[in-house]
C-alpha cells in the first residue's frame, strides 16, 4: 500500500538550517512531519537523527553531545551517528532498537537533508548557487519560522505583481501592474520574467545605483526573473541597468545585479522554514552595504510572511471557497504540477526511513 506523502516529495534535499546555526549543542527542528535532530560530531560532520530517545520517548535534542553521539538527558542512554544505541547504564544496547537517520551535507553554509529514500539520496542534486564561495559575490540572509504552506510562498515568488501592493515603499511602481509576464521553460527549469524599460527606479534600487557609483536618478531598464529548482527553491535574478544599456545584460559598470535566494522547507502542511537572502555581484567587500541590504530585504520578506501567515488562516476559515487561477499565475501553475507529480511517483512506493 502506498503511503501518503502530504503536500510535499521526500525524495529531494530540503535546506534544514544555515550552517551557522548548528553550534555545539543536538538542534532541534521539523521537517516533513519529521522530528530531527542535529549535531556535529568532533571532526565537524554534521549528522541528522529522529528526534527520538527509543527508550521512553524523550526528545534527544533535549539532551548532551559525546564522544559523536547523543546522550539522552531522561536516562542517559546513548545513540550513535547511524541511530544505533550505543550505551545505556546496567542495560544491554545491543537489545534497544535504533532510530531513523537521514542523509545530511553541509554545503554552501547551508546544511541540506534528504527526508526520503537513502538508497536514492545523490549530492549532485543539489542546486548549484553561483555565487556561494565567488569573491565577485556577497551574500547575507536570513530565516523566518511561517505559518503557511511552502507553496504559497512558491506561488508568492513565481509572480512578482504583489510588489506594488505589498512592498510599495521598496521595491514595488506602478510600471509592474503594466508589464506583462512571460512563462516558460528554460534549461529544464520553470521561469516567470518580467522587463521593464525606461522607467525610474523604486527606492531599494536607487539605494543599490548609488552603492555601485550609479547616478540614482537616471533612468533605467529593470528586469525580474524567477526560476523554481524543484522541490522548494526559487532564485530570482533582478536588477536595474542605465536605459539602453542592454537590461541585464548591460556591463557590469552600468548595472547593479543581484540573486534573491529562497528555500521554503516545509515543516508540515501548514508551516515552512523560510531561508532568505540575497547575493549581489557589486561592491562585495562593503560590509555596511551588505548589513544595510541585509536589513532591507528582511524588512521585505516581514511584508510577505503578514500577507502569507493570513491567507492560511482565511482558507480555513472558508474551507468551501475556490481560488481561481490567473495569467500571472502560470508560473506558480505549473510549479505545482512538477511537485504533483514528484508526490505521485513517490507514493507508488512505500518510504521506508528506517
């Protein structure tokens, strides 16, 4: 019988947390209905566990790191990297049962865990980022606990309307409402575009053209374009360049470009993990300029999760209601169709974790 995978694949690397995040002590955190714990061993790898002492039910990551495994802080029993009982005081470990593991990498600053299948878990999967470990590039991100589905929040980014209404005061004009969106597949991949010609830029933008040496009140071509890497990434390349200078493919001296990076991580159905940032390939040694944008962005991102957090509770509260479905909304479409059928072929066979 197959089982039910929820709203989500398994069989994918999902972003579980930065690698900054996981220090010294068993991190807890869901994914996918799962309760996991992290931890590093003494070499620094990392390792991913059930969130589950076999003994009595307690949470490990309430308990202490030793020697690379995880003492139980209830009664001390010990579980090793592969969810095997080490130890337990005056009992036989070999007779307790082991917990479920999961294939971890750390990569990128991130640390990537694949809830699925082991047999089918393969690192070259995971999306390559352009710009992680690229001194042309800096980087600074974020990530925010949500209270809603993740795919809203890929809906969220495969249309970028919503900026006029939602982010006015930053990165949203009038000029989107009257830009048409373009939908198509590229390299294998979903993309939604959005150009803009001869227009001033929003704020945010104007901030960007006077930290590369831009005049902000020139006018400018802007572009947008999101990619959805399945099962929960969308990278969004935007920018400004100076009017008829070749839009995103202007030189680097009449442009300022930059890669907003998400990861949506679905906790259960109706919470995510939501991994921010964004990466630009301009003045990358300014710190101040990478702790302004830093604070800008999550200022934006604050403005998403409001409108987010509330469109969940009200689909409950009209649990009968349609949504209906537009031409912006392709993108989003067609994303959900890739992750139908991800589930689908999942559940014509039974995961088995353990």
């Amino acid at each position: 019988m197959a089982q039910k995978n929820g709203l989500f694949p398994k069989n994918a690397w999902y972003v579980a947390l930065t690698s900054d995040e996981l220090k010294d002590k068993p991190f807890a955190r869901q994914i996918c209905n799962i309760n996991m714990v992290f931890h590093r061993k003494n070499d620094g790898t990392v390792v991913a566990l059930e969130d589950f002492c076999p003994h009595r039910g307690a949470a490990l990551s309430l308990g202490y790191l030793e020697d690379d495994g995880i003492v139980c802080g209830y009664h001390g029993l010990k579980v090793g990297c592969k969810g095997q009982v080490i130890d337990m005081p005056e009992q036989n470990p070999k007779k307790i049962p082991c917990i479920g593991y999961f294939p971890v990498v750390e990569k990128y600053g991130f640390i990537w865990i694949w809830p699925g299948k082991k047999d089918k878990a393969d690192e070259s999967l995971i999306p390559l980022l352009e710009w992680a470990n690229n001194p042309e590039w800096a980087f600074a991100g974020g990530v925010f606990d949500i209270k809603c589905d993740y795919r809203f929040m890929i809906d969220n980014l495969m249309d970028l309307t919503h900026e006029k209404y939602v982010h006015g005061t930053s990165i949203g004009q009038e000029e989107i409402d009257e830009s048409p969106v373009i939908t198509e597949e590229e390299d294998g991949y979903i993309v939604t575009s959005r150009y803009m010609h001869n227009i001033i830029a929003p704020p945010f933008w104007a901030f960007c053209m006077k930290n590369n040496n831009l005049d902000p009140t020139q006018r400018v071509d802007r572009w947008q374009k999101s990619k959805f890497v399945p099962p929960a990434a969308v990278f969004i390349d935007v920018g400004v360049a100076l009017e008829g200078k070749g839009g995103k493919d202007a030189p680097k001296e009449d442009k300022v470009r930059c890669t907003v990076i998400d990861f949506m991580t679905p906790q259960s159905e109706t919470t995510m993990w939501y991994f921010w940032g964004m990466a630009r390939n301009f003045n990358p040694t300014n710190e101040q300029l990478t702790q302004d944008i830093l604070k800008g962005q999550g200022g934006i991102f604050e403005e998403d999760l409001e409108i987010l957090e509330y469109q969940q509770q009200n689909l409950a509260r009209f649990p009968d209601k349609s949504l209906i479905s537009l031409d912006i909304d392709a993108g989003g479409r067609k994303a959900r169709r890739i992750l139908n059928q991800m589930i689908k072929t999942e559940e014509e066979g039974y995961i088995d974790n353990k």
